[in-house]
C-alpha cells in the first residue's frame, strides 16, 4: 500500500509539475502573442500616419486669412431673396419663365429642396483685381433632374482644420431617360462666391461653415455659388475625407482601374531602420495598364499631381466613380444599400434623405456604368488663366464656353451612348503588353462607343503600330474620325475591308507605339 501510494504521489507531483509548465508556456506564448499583435498594432499605426503624413505634404492647403471678419466679406453677410429652380421648358414659344416662381416639379412625388437665390452684386463691381461677372443665366432642362454634388476634402490632414473641397464632380441622374451624367469642376476656378467676395471655387464649402451661413451651411453657399456662376441647380450632396474615401474602396476589396496614361509620382515604402519602420518617399512609376487599387492606392491615383493638371486629376476621378459603381454592381452590394446606410452615413457627410435613397435605388441599381456621359473643363476651351493681385495663379470661366458646357450637363447622352446599340468595335491587344486591349477598349467606352476587349490576337501576331479596320467602309455615319482621334492615331493606320457578313463594324489591333493619352500628361522626367 505504501508503495502504491509514494507512486501515486509522484504521478500527483509530475502531473502537478507539468501542468506547471503548461501554465508557464501558456503564459509565455500569451505574453508573446500579446507583444507580436501590439508590435503589429505599432506597425500599423506608423504606416497609417506615414500615410497621413504623406498626404500632409501633399495636400494643397492655401494661406487662408482666419482673423475677424476676414472671411465674411467685410462684416456684412448677404440675405436670400429669391425662390428660383431651373425651369421646364414653357408650353408656348418664346415664353419666359419667372425665377422667382419656378419650381421644379415632384418627379413620381418626391419633393426636390428649392433654391434660395442671393441678390446680384452692383453691376460693373469689381473685386480683388477683376469685375465680378454678371450671373449666370439659367440653364433650362428638357428632363426631370435630380443633380447632386460629389466631394472629396482634405480638412483631417491639413493644420487650419478648414475644408477645401479639392475634388468637386456634379452628377445629374435623369429619371426620364435613366441615365447619368459627370462633370469635374476645377478647384482653383476663381468665381463670385455669393457671400461677397471672389475667390477659388473649392474654398466656398469651407466658407459656408466657417461663417454658418444660412440656409445650408457650406453646401448651401456652394449651392448658390454653383447657381450664380453657371446657372445650374444642385440639389443634394454626399462629401468625403481621404480616410472615408479608403474604407468604401477597401469596403469593396479594390477596385479595377484602366490606366492610359503613364504617371510618375512620390510614394511612401516601408523600410527597416535603425528605430524601427521608416518611411522613404520614392518615386513611384505607373506605366499604362490594368490595375486593382486598394483604398491607399486608389487615393494616390486621384491625387497624382507631378506632370499633369487639375483637369486630368478630374478625369481620374471620375475614373475611380466608374469603377466604384462596376464594383458595387457585380458585388450585388447595390442592392444591400439600404441596410448598409447607416454605417455609410457614418462616414460620409450627407444631406441626400433616406427615403430618397430608396425611391431612386431601383433605377441607380440597373444603372450601366457604360452609359454614364463623362464631361470636363478644356483648360484653353473653358478657361484663361490669371494671376491675382496676391499673385495667386487661378482659372477664369470663359462665360459662352462654360454655358454651352452646362447645357449639356443637362442633356442625356446621345442614343449610342445611353444604349451602347451603335457600331460593335472589336479591340485586341497586339502590343504584347498585358491589358492594352482592355485600356483601349475602356478609352472608346469612355466615349460611349461599343467597344469589347477580346484579348490577344493570334491571327496578326506583334505589331509596332496599332490598325484600324474599317469593316463597314462607308463615309455616311462613319465612326473612323471619332476613333482616330479616341486612339490618337492617324488616318494612315486605317485598313478599309468591307463585309457584308460582317461580326464586327470595326477591328482595333492595339500596337506597341499606342499611345492615347491626350490629357495633358507630360512626359516623364528621366
């Protein structure tokens, strides 16, 4: 018995001992993971504020006066007057539309919010070394219009905390034909701004909050701005920062973008240092191809800046809303909008009421991103460029230019466009570069033409330059100018060969000298 129990007690010791040990080691891999996940934790939060501090350097912050009234054009603050909307058009010929009377009517019930309209300044006023222009007539529409302004600010990386809204697209949904249309506005157009003063168009936000200008705060004094300057109704708004903008692309796992231009600009890259992780700002190159952005990325695609202007900046954003859509459909998540507007509206700051949301989902949810029209200033066509007396360089509307501009904001896009039903144009990529069938192909989307990515093509092998085969071969309704100029390329790369049994009107074979960026890039530094 004395036996059996010293065994037992030595069993009862080593189980004791090992459980022990078990303990220790539990509790050594515990502490152990602890101190991985916080150094993880570390990491994490150095990269995220290299980002931070990348955009910092980056962002395109002005010396804005905070001091008194300075900001409130002197101290008087203009009171509405007027109602006004963009009218239909009138029954009778020639009949002219009250602005005060006007109102836009409720398209299938929903009531669009009315317009307060400012008074106009003393005529022949000028301001900060320019006559303040006269406002706008009113663009009339022939459809039922729900216009919204799309805005992305930089305020969380800049020191002042005032909003600049570097990113400003107009987007006009027509309930009558179900279609889109875009339109990028440059931040540095020096306008009225209907508080008094003149200024760059991307600081009236920012204005309207810093002074709580009434009705709307920053939207409604850009809203009216909007009004006086180009005679345009903007009913709704959805703004975002830099950190909202990353998580909806994250949201979405990236999304998918067609370069077609070849960009250079600084990046941040992680490197071990001496005290850790350091970040080196490098110079990052983006030859033309296709790529999948994640939120980071897509944010230093629409911010890139070295060798090129705000118009292309424009372009490329409008670029990332077209994807984001493409995303959103093919994820199904369109259709799950409305359980996910909460934490939506928890990051974007938003007037565009729920239940409107929900009226315009059906239509927005079967919405082609192929039939979105895409419409941009022409820097030399819109603008003229000027210095202020400050010495501030800054961008003048051309008045005619930019009204023929806005009246076909408010115009649907042309039936091929709204349909994609014209002419099919097959591309193929004979450049032996990944994807240029696919950028060119989404060039001559990007104009509303039917055109289809169809891969490598193994019947012409690699060519130097690209070939446009005209299988129609007529001069009546021909798209051959249109697609020269789309592709950049000459009337000497057309090969005219027309069937009757035709599969395709027109065949793209995408050359190793394609080049179709025509935005105003420059060429890279060496």
């Amino acid at each position: 018995m004395r036996a059996i129990a010293k065994l037992l007690g030595a069993c009862l010791w080593l189980l004791l001992i090992l459980a022990l040990a078990l303990a220790l080691a539990a509790t050594f891999w515990t502490g152990d993971q602890l101190a991985r996940l916080a150094g993880q934790r570390q990491r994490d939060a150095a990269a995220m504020e290299s980002r931070r501090a990348y955009q910092r350097v980056t962002a395109t912050a002005l010396d804005i006066q905070r001091g008194g009234d300075s900001m409130r054009a002197g101290s008087k603050i203009v009171l509405m007057q007027h109602r006004a909307e963009t009218p239909l058009p009138n029954t009778e010929p020639g009949a002219e539309a009250s602005p005060a009377a006007s109102q836009t009517p409720a398209p299938d019930g929903i009531d669009l919010p009315r317009l307060l309209v400012p008074p106009s300044p003393d005529a022949d006023k000028w301001l900060a070394g320019t006559k303040v222009p006269a406002p706008a007539a009113q663009v009339r529409r022939q459809h039922q219009l729900v216009n919204f302004a799309l805005l992305g600010s930089d305020e969380e990386v800049t020191e002042d905390d005032f909003i600049r809204t570097d990113t400003i697209i107009l987007a006009s949904l027509n309930l009558d034909t179900g279609t889109v249309t875009m339109l990028s506005l440059p931040r540095d157009l020096y306008v009225y701004i209907v508080h008094g003063k003149m200024g760059r168009l991307n600081t009236a936000f920012g204005l309207g909050e810093y002074i709580g200008w009434e009705p709307g705060g920053g939207f409604g004094l850009l809203r009216q701005t909007l009004f006086y300057n180009f005679g345009i109704n903007i009913h709704y708004y959805a703004r975002v920062n830099f950190s909202a903008f990353e998580a909806i692309i994250d949201l979405l796992g990236g999304v998918e973008i067609a370069v077609d231009c070849t960009y250079r600009d600084y990046y941040p890259y992680e490197q071990e240092g001496r005290d850790g992780i350091e970040i080196e700002y490098r110079k990052r190159t983006l030859p033309v191809g296709v790529y999948t952005f994640d939120g980071f990325d897509a944010l230093w695609y629409a911010r890139i800046r070295r060798l090129t202007d705000d118009f292309d900046r424009g372009r490329r954003q409008q670029q990332l809303l077209r994807a984001l859509w493409r995303g959103l459909r093919r994820q199904g998540l369109a259709a799950t909008l409305p359980r996910i507007w909460h934490d939506i509206s928890s990051i974007v700051d938003t007037n565009i009421p729920f239940d409107l949301m929900l009226r315009l989902l059906p239509g927005v949810i079967n919405l082609d991103v192929s039939t979105i029209e895409n419409l941009s200033f022409d820097k030399t066509h819109h603008t003229r460029e000027w210095e202020t007396p400050t010495g501030s360089e800054v961008l003048l509307p051309n008045p005619e230019a930019v009204a023929a501009l806005m009246k076909d904001f408010y115009t649907p896009p042309a039936p091929h466009q709204m349909a994609l039903a014209g002419p099919a144009i097959a591309v193929y990529n004979s450049s032996g570069n990944p994807g240029w069938d696919i950028v060119a192909s989404e060039r001559l989307r990007w104009g509303g033409y039917n055109a289809l990515a169809l891969g490598t093509a193994e019947d012409r092998g690699i060519l130097n330059q690209s070939l446009l085969i005209d299988n129609v071969a007529t001069e009546k309704g021909s798209l051959i100018p249109a697609l020269l100029k789309a592709l950049n390329m000459e009337e000497e790369q057309v090969l005219r060969a027309p069937k009757a049994d035709r599969r395709y009107d027109y065949q793209v074979y995408i050359g190793q000298e394609y080049q179709s960026c025509t935005f105003g890039v420059l060429p890279l530094e060496e």
